[in-house]
C-alpha cells in the first residue's frame, strides 16, 4: 500500500506535511484559523466516528501483507543526540506496541530515557478501556505543559487506543494545544514522518485512521528484556461485546501468517529468551480471517509447541472460540504452560447475554470441565465486570457462585465503565455507584479468600520459577513467576537470573510465594 492510498482511508488526515508547505504558509494558515474552526474543518472533511453498524459490516479481504516498512533516509539521523521516552498505560498489547514504537525511534538514532526532564520526545501510549484509565492521561497532559512552556522544542504525543475517539481527539485539539503530535493504532508505522512534520511543522499534527486491513510485519522493535518477549499472532477483535471500546479503537482480527509468527518465535529462541507470551484481544480466534488457509489457533500452537523456547503462554482467550483441538494440543504440556486466563465477565445467563458475550454459564462450565479433563492440573484464572448496567443482587450472586465454583485462582476484576460509542454505554443504569463498589469488594474478598487457599497449597513444595531479576522490595532478594504465573520471592544468587531454577515454598501469602532455592548455583563474578 502506497502513502496515496494510506492517505486515501484516512479518518483524520494529517496536517499537511512539511514537505508541501513552508513553515510561513503553515502559520499564516494557523493563525487565520481558530481551533473550532480546524476541528469542524477535520471533523466534516474526514473525520467519522466510531460506528458500530459500519464496523460490523467491515471486509475481511481487504488484509494485506507489508514487508517492506523502512526509515527514509532523512529521518534516520533526525533524532541523533536526543532522547524519547514512552509511557505506557493498559494492556500487554500497548506494551508491546512501545516495544514497536522504541525499535523505529531508536533506529532514527534516538536514545531512551526514563526521565521527563531529559527528554526531547515524550509519547503518552494510552488505554481506553475504561474511564479512570483515560483520566489519567489528561492528568498527565495537563502535568506535561509547564515543561513545554519551558522546553518549547519539545515534542509531546498522544497515542494508543484513546487516539482512535472522536471526543478524545476533539478535546486535546480544543483545549490542550501545547500536545504536538495525536496517532492512532493503525498508524505506529507513520512515526517517522509524524515525528518529522511535528517538527518542523507549526500546527497540531493529527492522524487516525480507520482503515485497519494491514499488517506491517518488519516494524523494529526494542524488546524490555532478554527472558520474555511478547509475540502479536492477531490484531483487533470482531466478538462486540456491548461494553467494550476495543473493536472500535483496534480494528477487525486479522491474523499473521503463521510462517511469520514462528520465524518470530525461532529467533527469541535463538536468542535465549525463556518464554513467550502470544497476544490478541482474541487468539482463540487466529486463523478464521484465512481465506486461503484452514489453520487455527490450536495449529498453531502445536507448532510453537515444537520449537525449543521453555514457556509459551497466550493472552486473551475468549470461551466461544475455546475449541476441542486446541485443548488437546494444549494437554500435550511440554512448553505449553497449564496456566489459562479465561474471561468469563459475568456469571449471569442474561447478563452475559445483554453483553453479547455469546455463552451461557452453562457453556462456560462445561468448556472447564473439557479443559479439566484433559489438564487435570490446569489453572484458571478470568476478568470479571461488576455493575453492568442494570445487574440484579441476584445476578451479581451467580457470578459470586461462579466464581467458587470454577475455583478461579485469580481475577481481573473490574466496576463497568461506560464507553462512548458503545451499545451499552446507551442503557439507562439504575444500579447506584455505592452498591457497584460493594460488589466489587465482595467479589475481590473472595476472589483474595481463592488466590490464598491455592497459595497454600505450595507450602512444602518446589516449584519451577523463571527468574526476572532483583525484588524491587529488596534487591537481596530475586523474584520471578512459576509455570501457573505465581510470584515467587526467594534468596538466590544473581547468576539465577534468567534460568529456571527450583524453589522450595516456606512461606505462602495472598498473591505471593516465598522459598529458598534448592540447588545452590555457583555465582560467576
Ligand atoms: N479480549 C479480552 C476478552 O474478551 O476477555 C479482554 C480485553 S479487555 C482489554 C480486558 C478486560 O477489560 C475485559 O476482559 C473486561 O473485563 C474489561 N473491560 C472491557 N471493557 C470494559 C468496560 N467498559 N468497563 C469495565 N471493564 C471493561
Ligand atoms: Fe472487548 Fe474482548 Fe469482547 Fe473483544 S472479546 S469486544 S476485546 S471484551
């Protein structure tokens, strides 16, 4: 796809670019305009809200394949001498999309830094998964000016799933001038030329767009850490539950091809890096955009399952797409860790109809027992919403039973958040924000009564852990995760770090275990 046809399916188009207009023009064109004016003037030429029917309606055929991303040539020097930093709000998806964003600006020779002052690009990669998420980031524009003010080269920038709203976009374009630079999901691959036109450039930089049909499979990518890396095996999601912002803000699934995904895989193992983790809104749903391919999630995991990297873990699964082959690819063990996070968001039949989830509780508990059957040893773990719009004591109460039931171990636990542009965002909510916060902590109550009886349970034992590093607590002590993701604190050497070592549990809390290694590991100096 060439920069045409990119400009072609924009949402917002960009500010016109450096490269066709002179500085002076551009401030003459600024200065005769006022902020309302360019926000109707984007809005009514280009712009089109988040909407649902359209997005339903969207195309699969439309997904293609770039292999040819590079830095031209004037950019790769351009930020030579200066320093970005990210910071990254949400979920392993937007971490790894900072991954992505660190690799180009590093080869457009930035360094990183971690401290605000030093920097000279500042990128805010934001969540709009719930309200309290997206309030922190205007927190953070408004703290960011007073260093603008002072720094007036500095280049601040908004990007992330909070980028792909209308109303997001509309207020940092009405009332916060001082952010230089807005993109979206669809558009990490633009940063040179963005960073560039914020630049040199006197207006808003702004570019969101729709079109989501493409994958950009050589995008550089500056991995936090040699032990574990994330591997994206599909983008966006296609299931609209009615509360969630994601298919709006991520686009519709589309898959990688597998081979890339295990020429991926192959070189972190090359590589030593001890675990992967697979990512997607959906994984359970790669494959079934492949018009050309009948090959599934559970095709692919048994070929990951073949490749010599010690852990594979995947996030998220959603329990419709759960299927027969993948579990029995997943009870082969080896690499294929026993450990599955299984939203389930509601315990509720009408609930989890009312949030088109597509399965009852019914469904859900069976799917466990299938996965129970096959991995006697499996540990379940989900998310859960309190508060849908209009929930009953007594649906509350079949997510509680739920709950116990499954023998969750740990779970995300969440108050609904209304979403602009979603479906349920829509209802009338009679549920008082007192009784929402009750259920949230009865939930977590018990939820915390789960997580400590299954900690319990390692008391004695040893266990498999993956060391990370030094606790940030004490640095004496280093912490790292088990197969079933439990923390674990123990004394040991540093060489330990980045092995799997044993660990034998003296002590369990809530969230956490603590144990001395068995096998003492000479420390080389
Ligand atoms: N795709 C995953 C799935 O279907 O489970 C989860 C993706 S979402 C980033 C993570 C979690 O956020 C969801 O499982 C849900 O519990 C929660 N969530 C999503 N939208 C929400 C909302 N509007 N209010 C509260 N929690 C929400
Ligand atoms: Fe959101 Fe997950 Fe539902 Fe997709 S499957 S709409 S990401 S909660």
């Amino acid at each position: 796809m060439n920069e045409k046809q990119l400009l072609e399916q924009a949402q917002i188009n960009p500010v016109q670019s450096t490269d066709n207009i002179s500085e002076q023009e551009n401030v003459e064109r600024i200065k005769k305009m006022s902020s309302d004016e360019m926000i109707t003037k984007y809005f009514q030429t280009s712009y089109q809200p988040p909407d649902l029917k359209k997005a339903r309606k969207r195309r699969r055929e439309e997904v293609q394949f770039h292999y040819d991303f590079t830095i031209p040539e004037d950019m790769q020097e351009i930020g030579r001498g200066k320093k970005f930093l990210i910071r990254t709000y949400g979920c392993q998806m937007n971490e790894h999309d900072t991954e992505v964003m660190a690799g180009i600006l590093t080869e457009m020779g930035y360094e990183s830094t971690t401290e605000t002052n030093e920097a000279d690009l500042i990128l805010l990669n934001t969540c709009a998964i719930r309200e309290n998420a997206e309030n922190k980031v205007f927190g953070e524009i408004g703290h960011l000016k007073p260093l603008k003010v002072e720094k007036p080269d500095l280049i601040l920038g908004v990007c992330g799933c909070m980028s792909q709203e209308e109303s997001v976009v509309d207020r940092i374009m009405k009332k916060h001038q001082h952010i230089d630079l807005v993109f979206g999901t669809h558009n990490i691959h633009r940063l040179p030329h963005l960073v560039k036109d914020a630049m040199f450039g006197k207006a808003q930089v702004v570019e969101v767009w729709s079109k989501e049909g493409d994958i950009i499979e050589n995008l550089p990518k500056v991995r936090n850490g040699k032990i574990k890396a994330w591997v994206n095996i599909m983008y966006g999601c296609d299931k609209f539950c009615t509360y969630c912002i994601v298919p709006m803000t991520r686009g519709k699934e589309r898959s990688r091809r597998p081979e890339d995904i295990i020429q991926e895989v192959r070189g972190l193992a090359a590589q030593g890096y001890q675990e992967i983790t697979l990512l997607g809104q959906n994984v359970n749903a790669y494959g079934k955009d492949f018009e050309d391919l009948d090959y599934q999630f559970g095709d692919l995991m048994d070929d990951i399952h073949k490749i010599d990297i010690p852990r594979v873990r995947f996030t998220t699964s959603h329990p419709r797409d759960f299927d027969d082959h993948l579990i029995e690819v997943l009870s082969k063990g080896g690499n294929l860790l026993d450990h599955i996070h299984l939203p389930v968001q509601s315990g509720s039949n009408e609930v989890l109809k009312r949030m088109n989830r597509k399965y009852t509780r019914e469904d859900y508990l069976e799917l466990v027992r299938k996965i129970r059957e096959a991995i006697p040893n499996a540990t379940l773990t989900t998310d859960i919403i309190v508060g849908f719009p209009n929930e009953t004591e007594e649906q509350f109460e079949e997510t509680m039973t739920l709950v116990e039931e499954v023998g969750f171990e740990a779970a995300y636990t969440f108050i609904y958040s209304p979403r602009e542009g979603t479906p349920a965002a829509k209802k009338k909510d009679d549920v008082p924000e007192e009784v929402k916060k009750q259920r949230l902590y009865r939930l977590n109550a018990l939820v915390n009564k789960q997580s400590a009886a299954s900690m319990k349970s390692y008391e004695g034992k040893t266990v498999k852990v993956l060391v990370e590093g030094e606790s940030k607590k004490d640095p004496n002590v280093l912490a790292g995760y088990t197969e079933k993701s439990k923390l674990v604190n123990f004394v040991g050497p540093k060489s330990a770090i980045g092995k799997i070592v044993d660990v034998k549990i003296t002590e369990t809390k809530t969230w956490s275990l603590n144990g001395v290694m068995v096998e003492n590991m000479v420390e080389v100096k």
